[in-house]
C-alpha cells in the first residue's frame, strides 16, 4: 500500500485591507438600493429618506429609529423575562432530579449508617453477616 500523505497547498497571500478612505469611497458611491443598506434593514424600519437634508425627514427619521429602538427594548424585556421564567424551571427540575437520585440511591443500597449487620461477611461462628460496633457511614457516588 503507498502512503496517503497529503499535500502542502500553499495559498496566495491576501490583499491588502482597504483604507479608510477607499472605504468612504466606496460607500459614498453606492446607492440606496445596495445591499448593504438593505440586507440588515428590519421590516419595522422605512426605507432610506431620500432627502436626508429636509427637517421633516430627519424629524420622521428619528421618530421611525425611535420607534424602532422601543420595539426592540421591549422584545429583549420580553426574551429577558423568558429566560429568568426558564432558569427557574430549570433550576427546579434539577433539584426533583435530585431529590429522584437520592431516593433511588437510599432504595437500591441497604442502610450502613447505624450498627448493625453487613450482608455478605462471615463470621468466625459460619453465619453469613458480622456484627458492626461502629457506625458506617456510606456516601453515595454520582454515577449509577
């Protein structure tokens, strides 16, 4: 069998990155409809304000970007509320869980804390459990 070794591709290098004039540029140059005014653009928010110079469009401007800032603080209140609701029930789960485990635990492992017998020794007398003088305390594992 011949070895599977890959090859080394050596990539071109990279351009340089734009300047910032070359960015402003470039933006000065694009016009409205470009994606990149576009893409991130909500369907709450209005279009592009062709005449950014008038008064009354920059007021209306601001009033749509107002408006738009108090739509979304109240869906983050909202997702914020969700989110503490949520951890909540989460954290209550967790404790049930816990409390399940627990039972479990103390039902499937017999009860080594007070003095007593433990199963599966044998004493000098041939019976299969010895006598205990002292407590026995026996901590749960976290695997099952």
């Amino acid at each position: 069998m011949g070895s599977k070794a890959k090859k080394r591709v050596v990539l071109p290098t990279r351009p340089a990155p734009p300047t910032v004039e070359q960015i402003l540029e470039d933006v000065r140059g694009a016009q409205a409809q470009d994606p990149v005014f576009t893409a991130l653009a909500s369907e709450d928010s209005p279009e592009p304000l062709r005449n950014a110079e008038d008064p009354e469009a920059q007021q209306e401007l601001l009033y749509q970007q107002a408006r738009a800032y108090v739509a979304t603080n109240e869906r983050l209140q909202q997702a914020g509320d969700q989110l503490k609701r949520m951890s909540e029930d989460l954290r209550h789960v967790g404790e049930d869980l816990e409390r399940d485990v627990s039972q479990v635990t103390r039902a499937s492992l017999p009860d080594l804390s007070t003095p007593g017998w433990l199963p599966g020794c044998q004493d000098p007398a041939g019976s299969s459990s010895v006598a205990v003088s002292a407590p026995v305390t026996v901590e749960p594992t976290k695997e099952l």
